[in-house]
C-alpha cells in the first residue's frame, strides 16, 4: 500500500528537482545525486545491528535516523531560498535539498500501514 500524499509530493519534487538539474547544470548533478543517497544512507543505517551494551557502541557515530526525517532537507531548502545572493549560488544546495525531500517523502509513501489494534 501507498500513502497518496507522500507518494504525490515525491513525485511533485522529483519534478521539480528535474527541472533545476536541467535549467542550471553544473554542481546541480552531482548535488542533486548526493541528495538522492543522503535519505537510502540513513536507511541502510538504520538496518544495522543493534547494540544494548554501551561499551559496544562506536563513540564517534552519531545517529542517523535524522537523515530519513523531512524536517532537516526543509532546513536546507530554507537556507538555500535566503541567504545565497543569486540563483547560480542558490541552485546547488537547493537542488541537494528537494533531491533529499523527494527520496525521504518516497520512503514515507511507501511504509507499511499500521493497523490499529480492536
């Protein structure tokens, strides 16, 4: 099963993402790569063993849940929408940031359903 709102909002993003790697070119590709890998990263991650033991665990890896949320690709489509004085500076980060979007809200549409328990 699908959730349709996820499922048309990845599809509205990829679009668009489309759209900017095309007008703009340049670091916009690999950005807009780097983007797509960012969210399966944090997937892969999370399918990692898990430890109980504290001594066990890696104290130099954080964790990497974040990357799989949708609020840290907003943040950077934010801050590429502010700050950058032009669009060449802009196209870049923004385009990582709606890459990063789409995959997250395509791993959201295509969870599982949880059934509610009677």
């Amino acid at each position: 099963m699908w959730y349709p709102g996820w499922l048309f909002l990845a599809l509205f993003l990829l679009a668009f993402a489309g759209f900017e790697v095309v007008k703009h070119g340049g670091w916009v590709i690999p950005l807009a790569v780097l983007g797509a890998l960012v969210p399966l990263a944090g997937t892969a991650a999370q399918r990692l063993p898990r430890t109980t033991d504290a001594q066990e665990r890696r104290p130099g890896l954080p964790p990497l849940r974040w990357l799989c949320h949708p609020v840290p690709p907003v943040l950077v489509l934010i801050s590429f929408t502010v700050f950058p004085d032009t669009q060449q500076q802009a196209a870049p980060g923004f385009t990582l940031g709606l890459m990063w979007l789409a995959v997250v809200a395509l791993l959201r549409a295509r969870r599982p359903f949880r059934q509610s328990a009677a």
